[in-house]
C-alpha cells in the first residue's frame, strides 16, 4: 500500500524511540522516567499529484509521550513554533 500512495506522489514515515532519562546529581528516586517520542513525516509530490511540476511538501508532527525527570531550569527564552525554508532545485 505504502508502494502504490508513494507512486501517485504521498509519502509517509513513522518513527518512534523510547529513552531512559534521569538526572544524577540529586537523590530524589523519582529523578528517572521513561520517556519517547513518535514522528510522523508526510511528503508530498506536486508533479505526481497533478498540481505542478518541480514541487512537493513537506510536513512533520512530532508527539512526546512518557515521563520526563523534572528538571531545574534557567528562566525561558522563546522559541519558534515553526519554520518554513523555500528550496530550489535547478
């Protein structure tokens, strides 16, 4: 299946990892957690799909699942939610 969506231009990848996570320098048991996270990329081909040549999208949701330790941190700074890169090939 994964054979005929990827010929008429949709593709897909799933990944998943599961980790061990702790923190050495306290003595808190509770300090370890398991932890994972799943990802799923999608690409898109423009030409096979019949909209336009040369092109595809590209997109990725990533999912944490699990327990983190807690961690002590310095105060947030802000981060980007997303990013989006023009590429050309020619």
């Amino acid at each position: 299946m994964r054979s005929h969506l990827a010929e008429r231009g949709f593709a897909f990848n799933l990944d998943y990892t599961e980790f061990a996570q702790g923190l050495l320098s306290q003595k808190d048991p509770n300090g370890w957690g398991e932890a994972g996270r799943a990802d799923l990329l999608i690409n898109l081909d423009t030409e096979k799909l019949g909209l336009w040549t040369g092109g595809g999208i590209v997109t990725m949701r990533h999912l944490p699942t699990g327990s983190y330790p807690t961690i002590p941190r310095r105060p947030a700074t802000r981060g980007r939610a997303g990013s989006y890169k023009a590429i050309s090939c020619g």
